[in-house]
C-alpha cells in the first residue's frame, strides 16, 4: 500500500515540476536574454526532463502494478490519447532543449545566448504548446478513471 501511495505521489509532484519549469521557461523567454535568464531557462528545462521522465517511469509503475488491473487501461480509447499526447509533446520538446543545451557553450564563457525573432517565436510557440498538451494530460486523465470515452471506438 506504501509503494502504491508513493509512486502516486511521485507521479502527482513530478506532474508539478512539468508546469513549473515549463512556466518558467515560458515568463523567461524572450527575444534579448541575460545569462542568468538564460541559465535559468536551462536548469528549468533540465527540471522539465527530469519531471517528464519520473511521470513516465511512475505512469509505468501505476500501470502495470498499482493502479486499476492493467487489462482496464488497455481497453480504454482515452489512455491511448492520453500516451500519444505525451509521446507528441515529449517529441516536440526536444527542439528546444536542444536549442537550449546549445547555449551553454556561450553561458560557460559568460555570453548570453543570441537567436533570431523567428527563433525566439519558434521556441515560445512550443513551450506554450507543451502547457496546453501536458494540461490535457491530467483531464484526459481524470476522464479515463471516470470511464468516459471508453466505447469511443466500439461499435
């Protein structure tokens, strides 16, 4: 029952750490960037990596051995959305931490980061698509438990 509570919890809080680093990357972004802002946006992404990776492993665990019987999840049109809007934005998110891991050969030697405007929208219109897919997460969530959309594609 321990391992259960706790692996919820962990998966809960990580689901936190997601929003609060990708708020973080989202009111630092901008066109002009100190160094600190720009490291702050980098150790924020490195959180967002870790958070995203911990809601994986426990979502893995809750699953296949804490959760409802795994047979439940499997059965249910939601949870595969649920996956593959994970799936999208975890790939999608890969443009900008790498813009980001980029940087820090300039941060080492004390030069913020330069980038053009098109950049700067590229990079803002995808962290602001990860807040809205990993805020769909939690509903879509909420309404796999409930059993909603479950006959979505039966017929």
């Amino acid at each position: 029952m321990w391992a259960s509570a706790i692996t919820a919890y962990f998966h809960y809080l990580s689901i936190g750490i997601i929003f609060a680093s990708l708020s973080i990357e989202f009111f630092t972004l901008k066109e002009k960037l100190t160094v600190k802002e720009a490291w702050r946006i980098v150790l924020a992404d490195s959180a967002y990596g870790i958070g995203a990776i911990i809601v994986l492993v426990t979502g893995v665990l809750r699953v296949l051995y804490f959760a409802k019987d795994t047979a439940y999840y499997m059965h249910q049109p939601v949870f595969f959305a649920k996956i593959a809007l994970y799936l999208i934005v975890g790939i999608v998110s890969l443009y900008p931490t790498i813009s980001f891991i980029l940087w820090v050969k300039s941060l080492l030697e004390e030069k913020p980061p330069e980038f053009s405007l098109n950049k700067y929208k590229i990079l803002r219109g995808i962290i602001i698509f990860e807040l809205v897919g990993f805020s769909l997460i939690p509903l879509l969530a909420s309404m796999m438990a409930r059993g909603i959309g479950a006959n979505w594609f039966l017929s």
